[in-house]
C-alpha cells in the first residue's frame, strides 16, 4: 500500500487502532471503553476509572480493593530519588522535575520483562502510586522543606492534597480533586498519548515510556496551556477588558488559551464538567473573580470564533478549579500528568500486545548531490552575505 498525502500534524491520519476512548469531536462525546465520561465522574473513582482503562473493565468491588491496597503500598519514594531531587534547582518547572523522575524510576526497577503479567502489573502499579508523591515532594522541596510522607488511612486524592498542603483536605475539595483526574485519565490519541506509544514500540521499559510522555504533555499547546490560561485571565484583569483583548489576539492571530481543539469543534464535554465543579467550590469557598471574567470571555469567543468551531477545551476551567483548591500554578500541568499515566499506561498495554515499531515515512524536501566542500574552503553566511552585497 502507498499512502502518499502528507498531512501537517499527521491530522486525521489514523495511527493505530484502539479500544481504550472514543471522542465524537461534532457531538461532544467521550467514553472509556464505551462509558459515558459524565457517568464516570459522577460515580467513580479515578482508581476505579484508571483499572477500566488499563485492564479493560470495571473493577469487581474485590479487585478494587487489591489495585488500590497495591497501590497504597508503593506510595513511598526511593530515598536515593528524593536525593536525586534535593539537587534539582528550585527554579526549575515541576513538570522537567518529573519527567527526570518518571526516567530514574527505570534505575531502580528496569527489567524490562514485557513478556510478564507480573512485571506489567508492578510497573502500572509504580507509576500511578509515586507520580503523586513526586510532584508533592518536589514542591515542598523546592520551598525547603522536607517532603510530606504519604498518608495511608487517605485515599488517592487526598492523600495527594495532603502531601501539598501538609494539611487534610476538605472533603467536597478531595472529590472534585479526584473527578479532575478522571476527567483528564485518557483522551485518544493526543501528542503526549502518541509520544508514550512510539516510545514504548521500540519495546524500552515503561518507566521511558512515561518520562517521553510526560516531556511531550509540558508544552503549552498540549498541556502546558492549563497553566498559560490563568496567565491570560490576570493579564485581561477585568470583565471590561475581555473584548480589547479578544480583538487584539484576534488581530494578531495569536491563539486564545484553553479554546479550540483538533477533535472538538464545539464545547469540550470536560470543561462542562469542570465548570460545574469550579461553581461547587465557589459556592463553598467563595467566588473568583477570574470565573467572571472566564465566562465573559467565553461567551465573546463563541460569538466571534464560534463559527470555526473553536469552543472552550478541558484546559480552560481546569485552572481555575485548581487555584481555588491553593494549587500552585505551575503545579497544573504535573496534576494533568497524574492523571494521564493512567491513559498513557492503557495505551502502552495496548501496544504491547500488538507491537509493530513505528516508522512513519517523509517527504524529501532537500537537496540532491550536494558537492563536498572541505572546510577550509567553506565560507560562513555572514561572509556570503559580505560577498554578495559587494558583488551586487
Ligand atoms: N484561539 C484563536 N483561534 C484559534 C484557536 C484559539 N485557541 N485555536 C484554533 N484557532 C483557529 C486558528 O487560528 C485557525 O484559524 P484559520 O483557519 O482562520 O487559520 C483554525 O482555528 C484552526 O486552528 P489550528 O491551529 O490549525 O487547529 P489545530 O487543530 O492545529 O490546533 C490546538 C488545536 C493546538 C489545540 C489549538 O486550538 C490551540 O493552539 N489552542 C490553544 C492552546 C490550548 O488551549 N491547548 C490545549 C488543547 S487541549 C489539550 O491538549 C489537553
């Protein structure tokens, strides 16, 4: 088969076949494995979701509670990582921290048994039980403080929270917490999605496979722009000003963080979700002023940009929901990657039973039979630039 259109971005170009989420992007749908994202935030947990994911299906009440004891036992870090992290620069972006962290885990446990159900199950139960305890520790590190040790009798939310804030959360904060990461588990195959399954192709351990994730989810058109929104929202500043920078961006073509999206072209079903769970914790906690400007700004880029279909995407309320919770906004994007390990790791199984590793093709675009210049011969662009403005 000859497959020759080149498509910027490889859009529409199907890169595998999967089984794990579906996204009508016309529609507003997202299912895992067929189930309703709404049904699965309102009555799972993100462990719960996370065993549908990887494992295919809901868990019966006794395998849930083996996945989620497995899982509470791995919590601690390695001290020799917490070492390796107490070199890190205080300056540096949490999410480079982790994804140094996500690799030296590979130190510790690389075997690399992929044939193994055991060595699977360590791996998936590895990573979702210490990426939480990374992004907490490296945050109470870079303020000088020691990390907070996780906490047994706290489920997987809290004890997250608990780990940041030294402090126990309040109950509504630790579920809406944790519908966040149900809601940002798994989303087809975006860039950092397809980043872990060409990596794990290659047949590497998953702990690589991870940190190529998590290095491919730091940008700020992936999801790096979580963070960028909050940004936007204090450079608008007030409700009047929604429309002189609306119309700026506008003139400038410069793009609108937390709107549009290659699949959805109208409201990502998510940020409806995370919408109406950042109105929960206003109304408990009190309102943002920031919520008012969102929705003002919402509704000017419906009315100018609505027809391109460019709508609000999980990212745009995402951000909010964690400033109210006293989340450091740098710490956004980490929080996204806890959650997605549970995505990237279903796909990485995935993978596994049917490898194939990828090797996509190019179209040439250079030059042919480029005569050999030794270098002393070899002039720089300045000089040639030099050469030609003297020659006319
Ligand atoms: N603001 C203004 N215009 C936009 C935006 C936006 N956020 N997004 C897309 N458009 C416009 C483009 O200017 C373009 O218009 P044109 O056809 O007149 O030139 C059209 O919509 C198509 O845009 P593309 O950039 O080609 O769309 P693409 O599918 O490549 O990009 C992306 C999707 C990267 C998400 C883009 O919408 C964007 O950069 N958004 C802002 C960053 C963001 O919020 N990222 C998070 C995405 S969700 C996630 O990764 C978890």
């Amino acid at each position: 088969m000859t497959f020759c259109e080149y498509r910027p971005g490889l859009e529409g170009i199907p890169a595998t076949q999967s089984s794990i989420s579906f996204v009508d992007g016309q529609r507003g749908i997202l299912e895992y494995r067929g189930i309703n994202i709404e049904e699965l935030a309102q009555h799972s947990t993100f462990l719960e979701t996370s065993y549908l994911l990887i494992y295919g299906s809901l868990p019966s009440q006794e395998e849930l509670a083996e996945f989620e004891h497995e899982i509470r036992f791995h919590r601690r870090l390695k001290y020799r990582i917490r070492d390796m992290m107490k070199c890190f620069p205080e300056s540096g972006h949490p999410m480079d921290a982790l994804q140094a962290c996500a690799a030296a885990l590979g130190l510790f446990y690389s075997r690399r048994a992929l044939d193994n159900p055991d060595y699977i199950r360590a791996a998936v139960v590895r990573l979702l039980a210490k990426i939480p305890t990374m992004v907490a520790a490296f945050q109470m590190m870079r303020k000088g403080n020691d990390p907070i040790q996780p906490r047994d009798d706290l489920d997987y939310a809290a004890n997250f929270l608990y780990m940041l804030n030294e402090q126990e959360p309040d109950p509504l904060a630790a579920r809406i917490f944790d519908i966040c990461l149900t809601l940002h588990a798994e989303h087809t195959i975006n860039a950092s999605t397809f980043s872990a399954m060409v990596t794990a192709s290659t047949l590497t351990d998953p702990y690589a496979v991870i940190a190529s994730a998590v290095g491919t989810l730091a940008g700020p058109l992936h999801g790096g722009a979580n963070e960028e929104v909050i940004e936007m929202l204090e450079e608008i500043g007030s409700i009047e000003n929604v429309e002189p920078y609306l119309e700026s961006c506008i003139q400038r073509k410069a793009k609108i963080m937390g709107f549009g999206h290659r699949v959805y072209k109208v409201k990502d079903p998510r940020a409806t979700i995370l919408q109406e769970l950042a109105e929960q914790l206003f109304e408990k906690f009190g309102r943002d002023h920031y919520y008012d400007i969102a929705i003002t700004l919402e509704k000017a880029v419906e009315e100018r940009l609505g027809h391109k279909g460019i709508y609000p995407n999980v990212d745009f309320y995402s951000g909010l929901v964690y400033r109210k919770m006293g989340i450091p906004t740098d710490l956004f994007t980490p929080v996204f990657a806890i959650a997605r390990v549970a995505g990237w790791l279903a796909h990485w199984k995935e993978q596994l039973n049917e490898n194939r590793i990828f090797r996509p093709t190019q179209i040439y675009t250079g030059m042919r039979g480029t005569p050999y210049v030794p270098i002393e011969k070899r002039q720089s662009e300045q000089d040639q630039q030099l050469l030609n403005l003297v020659t006319g």
